[in-house]
C-alpha cells in the first residue's frame, strides 16, 4: 500500500542518513587515528637514531678514540648496544666508510659532502638496500668525519599497512552496524504511524469513526496517535451531533408543516367565510414565521463561527447596549442596563451579539409583560434577569439543550434554540453558561468568559 511504500522509504533514509553519519565519524576518527599513529611511530624512529648518533658523536670525540676500536677486534659497548635492525657507518675523509661487515654500505648524497665540507650539520633521508628501508641520520663532525646511522623501518611500514587495511574495515563495519541499528529503529517508530494511517485509511474508506486507535507509545509518535485519536472522537461527537441536530430539526419542522397542510385544505373548502379565511390565512402567516425563525435559528446553530469569524476583544457593555437599545425598541418591556469593571471579552462579535440578543428576547418572552428586565454586565460575565414564572430546578440543567423545552412553556411560542444558541457561543469562545433562581420571583441567565 502507499503507506507502507511511504514508511519503507522513511526507514532507508533514516538508515542511510544514519549509516553517513557514523561513515563520516568513524572515517574521521581512523584518519586522525592513523595520522597521529604514523607521526608517533616515525618520530620514535627519529629518536632513536637521533639518540645514537649522538652517542656516537661524543664518542669520535674522546682523546683516546681510535676507529679501529669502532668495527675491529676491540668493540666498543656504543657499538654492542646497537640494534639488529640498525645500521653504524663512518664516513672518514680520505678512507671511505667504515662499517660492520655484512652491513649494507649507505650511499652518500649531494648534501652529505656539503656538510661534510663544513663540519656540521645533519641530514634525514631514506635509504634502501636488499628490498628494506632505512630511515637515515647523517651527522657531519668538525673534522669532516660523516657519523651515518640508519633503521629498518619495516615494523613501522607493516604497523602503518595494517592500519591503512584495519581502519577502512572497521570503519565501514561501523556504518553497517549503524545502518543496520538505524533501519530496525526506524522500524520500530514507523510501525505505528503505518498502523496509524491504516487506520486513517479505512476510517476514510468506511466511514466508520468507531474503529479503535492504537495508542501505545512514547514521544512524539505518541503524542501523534493520540492527538489523531482525539481528532477522531471530535468528529465523532461532532457527527452524532449533526444527526440529533436533524433528527430534532426533522421533529420540530414536522408539526408547523403539518399544521400548514391542515389549514391549505380547509382553504379549499367553498363553505368558508370570510372570517374564517382570514384566520386560518393569519395562523398559516404565523406558521411561516415560525418556520422562518427556526430555520435562522438552524443556521446559526450549523455554522462554524470559529473558521467563519475570527475571535477578537470585544466590549461585553457595548454589545449589551445596542442589544437593549434594540429590544426597547421592540417591547413594551422594561428593559434596563448596568454595568460594572473587567467587561472586555476574546469572543466572536456577530455571535456574541446572537447570543446576548437571544438571552433578552428569551427574557422578554417569560416576562410575558410583567416586571422589568434587567441586563447586568461586569466581572467579564452578562446576566439577564427577569421577573416570570422563573426555572423549576428539574428543568435548569436541560434549558440549554436543543429544542429542549419546560413543561410549563410548551405551549408558548418558540423553537428550543435560543439558549442551545447561547450555549454554542460560550463553548465556541472558552466560556461557560449559568442559570439560577432570580430573588423575589423570576430567573437569571447568563454567559460567564474565562
């Protein structure tokens, strides 16, 4: 499938990604690995010969020194002390070198005679004979005398060979190894997201939101599972309230339809008067209204304030203020504002405004003309009192449901929308509603923002 394809390729990468790495790390170490070794094991070289010419060079230099005494009968302990892999020759001016016997004969070069010729100095060079290298050391002496010692350095070239073979193995073991570690670590981090997008992928194909989500897992694919979880059991409850929406909606539209259909076929009735015409043409106007009023009210209901308007500070006692500007105009009513401190809001105005407006007509409309409305806004909170029939304590959790409606108020025009309107805003702008008893008769109904 596409997803494994996509979490295949995820599990190259991170193992080639990770092999480079560690490529990269170890290619560097060995090589400076390797640098560090040769310069160490050519410089003890260097010492060594160093070492010795010096000896040697205090030795031509005693009273009593004889060359015979260097490579004759009589060997000297400077001479006894040398290596086997190291070469002793004296060059002697008007003699020739003079060396152990059996020892290769160290050619002399363009340098040696100028240092020869000035009676000091020292010359680095290699030399080879019978398919071994020697490093050389070449020590010219006041009288000319040129003091050469050379080593084999064939340990140090086969340490060095050894090296040069070792480290490039090992080096790409270790990006094997990593390779290797990185794709079964890739695997082990993909395997639930390709879990997961199985899961997305029938989900979509099946449209089935109950399917379960594996959950398990630390970090930051976790944390994915559990927000795609989250995700999911908001669309479920999203959708299961769509369908009470319209299985509501259906039931409430059923009765002013149904009592339009009545009154459309005793319109066609011939025996009709005139007044009875009338009526039955004012209920139908008053049906239509209703039907009117309910499908704002849906609409408002269905639309998703937070991506269609953008939450922004608003002044709860402005829109209060025009709010009640607006329903004196309407009602008889009387309808009064107070306002405190800390009135400024995060809300979506235009719902904000719906569900102000929504508390004072629902006010209004239990008021039933008695009393005075009060709408009291401070402490970022907007309060509507009135003085009817009041909320009996049963009904108070329920009144912001949809189209939920006391017993009492059944037969009082109205959808059940107004305060589920109300509720819709507060959870839209991270607030909350309240409903209690208003003293001395009467409720109070509000919108409380954190």
């Amino acid at each position: 499938s596409e997803h494994g394809a996509s979490a295949m390729n995820l599990r190259i990468r991170f193992a080639a990604v990770t092999a480079a790495i560690v490529l990269v790390l170890a290619g560097s170490t060995a090589f400076g690995a390797y640098r560090i070794a040769s310069a160490r094991l050519h410089g003890e070289v260097d010492r060594s010969l160093e070492s010795r010419a010096a000896r040697l060079v205090d030795m031509l230099g005693r009273p009593s020194f004889r060359p015979g005494d260097m490579f004759g009968r009589d060997v000297r302990d400077e001479i006894l002390d040398t290596e086997l892999d190291t070469i002793t020759q004296l060059d002697i001016p008007g003699t020739g070198p003079v060396g152990r016997r059996g020892n290769p004969v160290i050619t002399p070069s363009s340098t040696d005679a100028r240092i020869s010729e000035a009676g000091a100095g020292h010359v680095w060079s290699n030399f080879s004979a019978n398919d071994v290298d020697y490093r050389v050391l070449t020590v010219a002496v006041p009288d000319g005398t040129l003091v050469r010692v050379g080593k084999d350095t064939a340990v140090v070239d086969r340490a060095l060979g050894s090296m040069r073979t070792r480290f490039p193995l090992s080096t790409f073991l270790a990006a094997s190894v990593a390779a290797i570690v990185g794709w079964l670590f890739a695997r082990r981090i993909t395997r639930p997201i390709e879990q997961l997008a199985a899961t997305a992928e029938s989900i979509a194909a099946t449209q089935d939101l109950d399917q379960p989500i594996q959950q398990a897992g630390a970090g930051e694919v976790g944390a994915l599972a559990r927000s795609f979880s989250a995700m999911v059991a908001a669309l479920r409850n999203s959708l299961a309230r769509q369908r009470q929406l319209v299985q509501d909606a259906s039931h409430e539209l059923r009765t002013p339809l149904t009592s339009l259909r009545a009154n459309t076929e005793l319109l066609e009735r011939a025996n009709l008067s005139d007044e009875e015409r009338r009526s039955i043409l004012s209920d139908m106007r008053a049906e239509v209204d209703e039907l009117a009023a309910l499908s704002a009210e849906l609409g408002a209901l269905a639309t998703d304030h937070r991506s269609a308007e953008q939450a922004v500070p608003v002044n709860l006692a402005d829109v209060a203020a025009e709010v009640v500007e607006r329903a004196r105009r309407r009602t008889t009513v009387p309808v009064n504002l107070e306002t405190g401190s800390d009135t400024i809001v995060v809300a979506r105005p235009h719902q904000l405004e719906r569900a102000v407006s929504n508390l004072v007509d629902n006010a209004v409309k239990f008021s039933d003309g008695a009393g005075e409305i009060t709408v009291a806004v401070s402490g970022r909170s907007v309060e509507v009192r009135d003085r009817g029939p009041g909320i009996p304590d049963e009904d108070k959790p329920r009144v912001f449901d949809r189209f939920y409606r006391a017993l009492n108020t059944r037969s009082m025009p109205g959808s059940g929308l107004g305060l589920a309107i109300v509720s819709q805003c507060a959870e839209d702008n991270d607030g909350e509603t309240f409903v209690r008893d208003n003293p001395g008769g009467g409720a109070v109904v509000g919108i409380r923002f954190r």
